[in-house]
C-alpha cells in the first residue's frame, strides 16, 4: 500500500473528541439568528450542519465573533436550492454566500479533503469535496478547526483544538511546513491570531512561519494586502506589529521598513507600535476607522525620519514641498503591498495636510478652500493620532495670502440725462 493510500485510511479511521452541551461554553443565544437559521435549513433538510472557524474560536474565547461560517455536506448546488437569497463565489474554494438585512452574508462551504500530500504546488485548486474529518485536517490552525453541531450543540474537535484553546496554543494542523507552504497566507494568520489571542506560537509553528515567510511574494497582491489590514484593523495592531518583527514577518511584507524599524530597539518601530495602539484604543470603543489612517501611521515614523533630510521652506512654499513630497516618500515606503490605489491616494492626501501643522508659522490660520475639502475631516483624524491640532488652526490668527481680501466697492455713476442741453 502507498504512503499516501495509508494517510487516506489513517484519516478515515480519525475519530473526533465529542464535547457534550454540558461541557463547553457555546450557547445559541451567543450565535446569529440568521447563521442559526442556515444552519437549521440544512438541519431540516438532512444535511451536516456545522458552525465552524473563527465563530466557535471566539464564542469559546468569551468574544463577539465578527463572522459566523457554517460548513455542511451538501453541495453547493444543494445550498444555492435551500437559499434563494444567496450566490456561488470563488474559484479555488467554491462557496455560496447567503444575503440577509443590513448587508449580512453568512459564508457556506461543503466539507472538502486536503490536497494530496505528495503535492508541493503553492496555492494548488482544491475543490474536491470530503468528510468532517477531512475538513478539519485541511484547516491553518488546530484552534479554527473545531465545529459546533446544530443537531445536538456538541463541539466536534477533530484535531486537539480546544486543549491548545485551553493551554494558549498556537498550532498549525498537522505538519507545519507543508501547511504553509501549500498556502503562505497561512502565515500571517498565525501571527494575527497569536496577537489578536496572547497566545504562543508552538515551536514547529514558528519555525514555519520564518521558514515560509519569504514566500509571501508568491501569493496574489490582493489577498496579502487584505490580510494585513485586517491585521492593521483587527484590534491588536500594536501587539501584531512586535511579533511581526520578531518573526520578520513584517519585513517580508514591507522589507522598505526594515532600515527603520529592524534594529532590535528602534524608538521608530516603538513610535508605530504606540501610534497602532491608539488605533486599537478606537476600535474597542466602536469607532471606524478608515483605512488610510492606519495606513499613514504604519508608515508615520519613518517619514519622519525621511523629512529630517529635507529641507522645507518657510510658509506656503515649504507646505506646498511637504505635500509633493509625501506623494512621493509614503508610495516609495508601502510600494511591495500595492494597497489600493483609492486607499492610498487618500492617505497622501491627509499625511500632505499634516504640513500646515508641522510646518506652521504664527499667526497661521488654515484657508477655507482646504477646510471644504472632503478628505480634511479624515486629516483630522489623522492629526488626533498624531497629537497635533490640525483643526485648531480654523481658530488661529490669519495666514498671508490666506485671508480673503476686501473688495472695494465702486461708485455708481448717476445716468446722463440725454435730454439735457449739453454744457
């Protein structure tokens, strides 16, 4: 018998952990009524129905999930009946997407089987579909593989996840190596969710994760630049960065901040972390932050140190310099994410109005055609990170040139009387 024919009967012979109701944590009360109701339809309809993923981590956590993903054994041709209001996406993992009120999209996969482990392809299609078992072993993280089922509100745990849960684990299913190699990705949701968690990488784990880092290249742009803003925006931006660095991670991902943020005790890479903390400050209160503001202050630091080699002028000409410049300096600096071009012009536009703070004159005040800019309520933001008081200056003295002069009024001529004799 081959190797691989043995993995398959070893895989077939797996039996789960079956955590009863009385024994874990979940309750249905701490689920979303329409992810209850998906899972309930494919229920009734005789299909495996499984919560699955980050949603059964984060209830077990003590958290709000931010998303619920149910898994199933039906086909999707099967789901897309069940649900009217849903539709097929994806190209290496098909799934339906179910729509409810307020723009809610509850995620429905069919189990699926791990690529073959003789396969070393990076990013290799994998749509062949397979049982509980096999799903679970096919997943990044021992602690995003456990299922909760909706028939009898068991946990299902196919891969000693909730003891890592428990003990505070990070840990790769099955060989770490050929999980982030087959897809690099995984990488970055390693160190996310062991800064989102507090928890410690386990040491194969993070062998892997400085083995298969530089790797990251190989993966699509668009799929490295989500991850990390939802790396940047996900609450534990601060923590993220320092593993990141400690794992080089980060300079894999943006090898331009290296020289700024590499050295072991850089006060730059400590003046991101506090700036990112800040950030993760808002967002525990609710407040959104947009994506440029992150962005800029990612990078704030190291334009700092930038602009310590150039050389402003006074006034308006030097604010004018600082704003050219700055179109130059941030896209040089995150040019190896390719963020998105919207997301980066906007943060171009809000870090080039910081020069009217950085570089201010007495008596300056901040002209009006600047202030009914859209994007000035976002450099705002920007500033209150920052500690500088860019609108405060709308309450400052006048500026030269910025001040609206008086127009003189002209005397109206009385009209001639055509009728009178000339003089």
């Amino acid at each position: 018998m081959s190797s691989s024919a043995v993995q398959a009967s070893e895989k077939s012979l797996l039996q789960p952990s079956i955590i009863p109701r009385p024994e874990h944590s979940i309750s249905r009360k701490d689920i979303d009524s329409d992810a209850l109701k998906v899972l309930y339809r494919l229920h009734s309809h005789g299909y495996l129905a499984y919560l699955v993923g980050g949603g059964v981590r984060d209830v077990l956590l003590g958290r709000k999930p931010k998303d619920f993903d149910v898994a199933t054994d039906a086909r999707p041709s099967e789901v897309r009946k069940l649900f009217r209001n849903s539709r097929v996406i994806g190209k290496r993992f098909r799934l339906i997407q179910v729509f409810f009120r307020g723009g809610k999209i509850i995620e429905v996969s069919t189990f699926r089987r791990p690529a073959e482990e003789d396969n070393s392809e990076v990013l290799s299609d994998n749509n062949t579909f397979g049982t509980p078992a096999e799903d679970a072993l096919r997943r990044d993280l021992t602690i995003n593989a456990l299922f909760y089922n909706i028939a009898d509100y068991s946990v299902v745990d196919y891969v000693d996840g909730l003891a890592d849960l428990k003990a505070g684990r990070i840990r790769a299913v099955g060989n770490a190596d050929v999980r982030f190699h087959r897809d690099p990705v995984r990488v970055l949701r390693a160190v996310r969710h062991a800064a989102r968690t507090g928890f410690t990488l386990t040491p194969d784990t993070l062998e892997a994760v400085r083995e298969h880092r530089s790797e990251l290249c190989l993966c699509p742009t668009s799929r490295v630049r989500d991850e990390l803003m939802r790396d940047l925006k996900g609450g534990a931006a601060a923590a993220w960065l320092e593993l990141a660095h400690d794992t080089g991670v980060l300079y894999s991902l943006l090898p331009t901040l290296e020289p700024y943020y590499g050295p072991q005790d850089s006060p730059l890479r400590a003046r991101a972390a506090q700036l990112l903390s800040r950030v993760d400050q808002a967002l525990a209160q609710g407040k959104d932050v947009e994506e440029a503001v992150v962005l800029c202050l990612l990078f704030w630091p190291a334009l700092e140190m930038l602009a310590e080699e150039q050389e402003f002028a006074p006034g308006r000409q030097g604010r004018s310099q600082w704003a050219l410049w700055v179109r130059d300096a941030l896209p040089e600096l995150s040019e190896p994410v390719a963020f998105a071009k919207r997301i980066l012009e906007r943060a171009c536009q809000i870090a080039g109005l910081m020069g009217f703070v950085t570089l201010a004159t007495p008596g300056q005040a901040m002209p009006k055609k600047v202030v009914a800019r859209g994007y000035y309520p976002v450099a705002c933001d920007l500033a209150g990170f920052l500690d500088l008081d860019l609108e405060g200056m709308n309450r400052s003295g006048t500026d030269n040139g910025t001040t609206k002069r008086r127009r003189r009024r002209r005397r109206r001529r009385k009209p001639r009387n055509k009728s009178a004799p000339p003089s």
